[in-house]
C-alpha cells in the first residue's frame, strides 16, 4: 500500500470515529466499555502476529512501547473517549486529528529542535485561530461541560503529534510498534474496565455491541493504527499528519447526517479555519533538506529523543 492510500484510510476512520464513539458513550456504553473494546479487541487481532514475530522484535521495541502506548495508546484514546460524553463529534475531530499538524510544528520545534517553513507557521497559526474560535464558543455555549470536553481532545491531539513525532525518530516498523501499544495498552484498559464494574457492555444490544467491536477493536483500534504507522513512514511525520485536513469537515457532516448535531456559525468558521490551516501547512514541513528532518535519530530506548 501506498503512504497516500494508507492516509486516505486513516482520513476515512479518523472521521467517522468521532461518530460512533459519541453515539455510543451517549447511549449504551460507560467510556471505559469502549476503551476495552477497542484495545481488548485490538489486542486479540495482534497476539498471532507477535507470537510469530516475538524472537525478532528487538528489546529496544518493547521498551520505545511504553511511552508510545501513552502517546497513542491507552492515554490519548481514553482521553477522546472520555471527551465525546460532553462535547460534539465534530469538536472531537477540529481539536483531535484536526491540530495535530499545529502540534507537529511546535512541539517538533520546542521537544525536537525542528525550524518550522514559514508555510508551517501560518498553518499552525489559523489552526490556534481556529481552536480559539471553538473554544470561545464552547464557553459561552448551553452546556459548560462542553469545554471539558474541548480541553481534553486538544490534549489528546497533543500526545498523538508526540507519537507522530517519536515514531520517525525511532524507526519503528507500522506494523511491529501498532501491535506492541495495543498489547500494552489491553493491559491497562481491560483491568481497568474489571476494577469500574461496569454492566452498561453486557445490558447493550446484540448489534449496539457488534458495531463497537467493529469500530474500537477493528477499525479505529487496528487498521487505523497500522495505516497510520505505514503513512508516517512513507510520508514522513509532517505530511503525514497534515493530509488529515478533510477530517474535521468530513467528520461535521457525519455527525449532522448521523448524529443530528447542527454545528453553530462560530463552530463552522472554526472548523473551516483549522482544515485550512493544515492544507497550508501540508506541502512543506520543517526548514533545512527533508532528509535531515525525518531521518531517524540514534535515542535512548525510553523518553523523547533530541536531534543532534
């Protein structure tokens, strides 16, 4: 496959996720139900494969894990999960997948010591517009909740820039490292389902439970993840992230057509101004030959690396 097709497939989940998670953590699931689905699920489809490749992954793989399972595991997917119970689909996919071009840019240049284009700056730039614009909204919207909700996909969208980053540098294989964070992070969220003692999984319909098996455990917990991977590695971290334009604009018209949530002029505007922001911003990336800013970089086997 292709890096342009894996991110048209990763562009395609990434939209309609925020659909089905928010009518499910709104209807029969607690959030912890979907985060065991999607990595309990995810979990099952990965053991043949590292049962098979276990001898040949190296040690320095299972270590790099920990970190990323937090980047793009357990904690980022609980964090949007948690989310979609009080903001609307379409904020989950502006501030999720929508700014994580913008994070790419400054945290490649505070953690990374990456020089950002001037096309990079601007992208980044309307991005902030537009998350200021939404955020203003939510505030001032009928339910404050709202704003928790907000708060939580833009840290979310924080830690998945982290992975994009940190998985180039590292030189991770898609499929290797997509299986090594789910492994990790069933063995958080499975424990963590048991501890809550929730019964909202068992009390949901047959075809409510088949639906988010397909969408937490297959979709968005396994394909997603390794279309991901493999579109960062033939892309590159900065066009990887920046071809997720269509996202937040995709995503809105789900949730109006699926969800019925009729976004407001502000949240238009400001989903507008975030998917332009990541079309400036996609055509070059950091300053200096691309070689030099996607190589990747010798790091400790834990922890954020550092060029140079």
């Amino acid at each position: 496959m292709s890096g342009y097709a894996a991110a048209v497939v990763v562009v395609l989940i990434f939209a309609s996720y925020p659909v089905a998670t928010r009518a499910g953590v709104t209807g029969s699931f607690a959030p912890q139900d979907l985060v065991m689905l999607r990595f309990g699920v995810g979990a099952l489809l990965f053991l043949p494969y590292l049962a098979l490749q276990f001898r040949a992954i190296r040690r320095d793989a299972w270590l790099r894990g920990i970190p990323l399972t937090l980047f793009q595991g357990a904690g980022m997917a609980a964090l949007v999960i948690i989310g979609l119970q009080f903001a609307p689909a379409n904020h989950a996919a502006a501030l999720g997948p929508g700014v994580v071009p913008a994070w790419v840019a400054l945290l490649g240049l505070l953690v990374f010591s990456r020089r950002p284009s001037a096309r990079m700056i601007v992208g980044a730039a309307l991005c902030a517009i537009g998350v200021i614009t939404l955020a203003a909204w939510s505030a001032t919207a009928a339910h404050p909740d709202v704003l928790t909700g907000d708060a939580m996909f833009l840290a979310a969208s924080a830690l998945g820039a982290l992975y994009v980053l940190q998985l180039r540098n590292w030189g991770i294989g898609a499929l290797q490292s997509a299986a090594i964070v789910t492994i990790y992070s069933a063995l958080i969220a499975v424990p963590w389902h048991l501890w809550s003692a929730s019964g909202a999984l068992w009390h949901a319909t047959p075809f409510e439970l088949l639906w988010q098996v397909l969408w937490q455990g297959v979709l968005i917990g396994c394909i997603a993840l390794v279309a991901l991977n493999h579109a960062i590695a033939r892309l590159g971290p900065e066009r990887a992230s920046a071809l997720v334009a269509l996202v937040p604009a995709l995503s809105a018209i789900l949730g109006l057509l699926f969800l019925g949530e009729i976004p407001s002029n502000a949240e238009i505007a400001a989903i507008l101004a975030i998917s332009a922001g990541v079309s400036i911003g996609a055509s070059r990336g950091y300053g200096g030959s691309p070689a030099a800013s996607s190589a990747p970089v010798k790091t400790p086997a834990c922890g954020l690396s550092r060029p140079g």
